[in-house]
C-alpha cells in the first residue's frame, strides 16, 4: 500500500518535471516570438518616421514653391 503511493508520487513527478520542461520550451519560444515582433514594431516606427520627414521636407518644398 506505501509502495503504491510512492510508485504513483513518483510518476506524478516525472509527469509535472516533464510538463515543466515543455512549458519551459514554450516560455522560450514565445519570447524569441515576442523579440521579434518587437524588432519589427521598431523598424516599422522608424520607417514610419523617416516617411513624416520625407512628407514634411516636401511640403516644405510645394509651401516655398507656391510663394515664389
């Protein structure tokens, strides 16, 4: 009966070391997703960015334009 409830404890252990594992393989790969996307939100800030000025400078330009 006490062997039994060790035997079943330990598949119990296995069983959540393994979940753990898996869990920690996920955790790892939803980061690497994460840094990613965060990465791209950046470059898509910075372009965005880049394209105000190029708008502005042309403005600039049309607004000199137009008073000469």
């Amino acid at each position: 009966m006490i062997d039994q409830r060790i035997q079943t404890a330990i598949e119990k252990i296995k069983s959540l070391k393994a979940e753990r594992e898996e869990l920690k393989k996920r955790v790892l790969s939803l980061e690497e997703i994460i840094k990613t996307k965060n990465q791209e939100i950046e470059n898509l800030l910075s372009e965005r960015d880049l394209i105000k000025r190029q708008i502005e400078e042309l403005l600039k330009e049309l607004d000199l334009e137009s008073h000469e």
